[in-house]
C-alpha cells in the first residue's frame, strides 16, 4: 500500500537515473569522505574520547530545558565560546538543526535573508521555515550583493547576509573580507557565517575561516559543524549572549529535542583538544598544496584552496561512469549529479585528507588525466 502519486515520483527519478539509495562505502583510498584529518576513521578521536569518559550514563534523558542540560553542556559550551572568540556557544544535535533552528527564529517578518545563490540545503530549509523576505546574489561576487543592498536596504529593518566561508559542493571560499566591508557601509547589517567545511582546515589549530582572516568579531554568527573534520556528530552557533539567548527562547530545533548524549559531547571535547597537538591540520594542508600543485596539467577543475576539489564532468551519466571506474581502481569518489548541483555542472567531488598519500594523489590525478 502506497500513495500513486509518491510512487510516480519514485518512478521519475528513476527514469531520470536521480534515484538514490543508500550505500556501505567498503575500504577503499578515501578521497570523498568529510573526515579531513582522520579523526574518526584512523581512531585519534576513538582514543582520546576513551581518556574522557567518566561516567556510564548514556541518554542525557530530556531537552536541554527539561533534564537534558549539565555542567558538561556549561564547560563545553565555554570551550568552544573561548576557541572560536566568542562571548557564547550553543550546541545543537547537527548542523542542519542549526541552520535551521537559527533562520526560522531570528530574521523577522520585516527583515531580508540576502543569501549566496550556492548555499547548502540545511540554510535553505532555514530560510524556507523563516517569514523574512529572501532575495539571492550571484555566487561569491560582492557586487551582485551590493546591488542588493543599496536596492533594499531602506525596506526593511534587519538585513542578514548569508555565506559560507567553504562552499561543500564547489570548495571554493567566501569573498569575506569584501563582504565584511560592505556589511560596515550600512545599519543593522547582520552577517551569518556557516564553517561548517573550514572548521579544523583554516585558521591556527583549526579555527575556521572568519579567525584566519581576523573577522570574527564582524560576523553576528557563525556555525561549527562537528560532523567532517573534527569526526564526531553535532553543531554549535556562536556569538553573542544575547544571540544565545534568543536562540533558547525562540529556536525551535533547539528546544524540542532531546539533548545531545554524554557520549557526543565528549567527543566534541576530544576533538577540539585533539586540534591543539595534531599534526594532522599540517598533513591536510601539505596534501591540499601538493594536489593543487600537481593539478596543473588538469582541465576543468575550480580553483580551491580548502580539501574540497572539483571536477566538471557535465551530464549525470559521465560522472556516474567516471565514479565508477574510479571505484574499479580502488578510489572513493563520489559524482554529484543535477538537481543537486545545476545541469552540465556535475562533477566529480575529490576531498582531501591529511592521510592520503602523496602516491594515492598521484594515481588518482593520473586516473583522472586520461578522462
Ligand atoms: C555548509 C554546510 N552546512 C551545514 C551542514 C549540515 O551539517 P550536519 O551534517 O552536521 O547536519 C552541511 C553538511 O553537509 C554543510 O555542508
């Protein structure tokens, strides 16, 4: 028993060969997984956690405003605050309860979401559930941005500017500094920062992008993510009191869920000790220099400085077939295809991690050189 017309939709992508299912990915040379520095699959953040743990209780047993809160929320609220500069930190259960969670409460009916047109899917689901106005601007080009703001920004009384300083399908960054000028020529300018893919990449010990560029106290808020390099599960938004404030009276995807376990929390905790001695961010970066250098001779590649790499392939099934002799050769990559990415700009996504060997990249770029 099932509904024809979500049957006729199974029936489309599948025509389409957009029909997803899910997969066990077996050990292969990893260049897709998020997991830039190890920390979940080499088992760094496995020991460390294990130093941690302390006590046997497994669900926190409530939402944070019912049972759910501890001192270990309190003390790693403050860790997070204290390496990201900032007056407070919030954690969430993931990045897209974040995202969500802070669109859909902050900017207000009379308030603008001017938002990158490349934004990942958890801030549109955000900006879907808010009543603020939304308009686009053309992909990292801060003029596109000031047409935008010079047009609107008499109409409405907060403006939220939305960015990502990594952009996950494309890896390439956000014109920060650019757009942190122009957020100071107007008022009640707000701009949001998602680092969801800089985090444990950019920045002393793995910062994150806006510490790299000394920007942080520019940004209203900004969003770690914990689930790619730093291994573990889970988000924080950082900012301000007031900001944390508001968010656990209004956020709704904050506060109608059951709390983060002890579990989870430690290993965020693991993590970010983990960031202070790890040679890994080192390793990552050397990696990230040494494809970029040898990626010379390749055609069709956007340029990008982070781990994420990739290669325009146009067309659903050329990228679905280079994904696959890759996968022959022993290279986990994966394609992503339209409707995810626009159509004739599918491609091949390469992530970068601190253990991939100097010989993986070079076969894998020589396996991609002959396509
Ligand atoms: C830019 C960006 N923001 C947020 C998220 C969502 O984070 P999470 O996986 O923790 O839900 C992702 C995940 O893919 C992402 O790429």
């Amino acid at each position: 028993m099932f509904p024809q017309q979500l049957q006729n939709r199974l029936n489309q992508v599948k025509e389409n060969d957009l029909f997803r299912s899910l997969k066990i990915s077996y050990p292969q040379i990893d260049f897709s997984s998020n997991d830039y520095l190890g920390f979940s699959s080499r088992g760094l953040l496995f020991e460390e956690i294990n130093k941690l743990v302390g006590s046997s209780k497994i669900g926190s047993t409530g939402s944070r405003l019912i049972s759910g809160n501890s001192l270990l929320f309190q003390d790693i609220e403050q860790t997070i605050a204290q390496f990201h500069k900032a007056d407070s930190a919030l954690i969430y259960n993931s990045g897209y309860d974040a995202n969500i969670g802070f669109l859909s409460s902050v900017p207000q009916k009379r308030d603008l979401i001017l938002s990158d047109e490349l934004i990942h899917a958890s801030l549109i689901d955000g900006i879907r559930l808010s009543f603020a106005t939304h308009y686009k601007f053309r992909h990292n080009d801060s003029s596109s941005l000031r047409d935008l703001l010079n047009r609107y920004h008499h109409s409405f009384n907060s403006i939220y500017i939305l960015v990502e300083s990594v952009y996950s399908m494309d890896g390439d960054s956000s014109p920060l500094l650019e757009i942190v000028t122009l957020c100071k020529e107007y008022e009640n300018v707000y701009l949001i920062v998602d680092e969801a893919h800089a985090v444990g990449v950019f920045g002393k010990n793995g910062q994150g992008m806006c510490q790299e560029l000394n920007i942080e106290n520019d940004c209203f808020a900004r969003i770690y993510t914990y689930g790619k390099a730093m291994g573990c599960h889970g988000a924080a938004i950082v900012g301000n009191h007031l900001l944390k404030d508001y968010l656990i009276n209004f956020s709704r995807s904050f506060i109608y869920t059951t709390a983060m376990s002890e579990h989870s929390l430690l290993s965020i905790k693991a993590a970010y000790q983990l960031l202070h001695t790890t040679k890994e961010i080192e390793k990552l970066k050397n990696n990230i220099l040494y494809f970029n250098d040898h990626l010379k001779k390749q055609k069709a590649f956007i340029p990008s400085n982070s781990a994420i790499h990739c290669k325009i392939a146009s067309g659903n099934t050329q990228v679905q077939e280079l994904e696959n002799t890759l996968a022959k050769s022993n290279f986990f990559v994966k394609s992503i295809k339209s409707p995810t990415v626009k159509k004739d700009q599918e491609r091949l996504r390469v992530c970068i991690h601190s253990f991939n060997t100097q010989d993986d990249i070079n076969e894998l770029l020589n396996a991609l050189c002959e396509r």
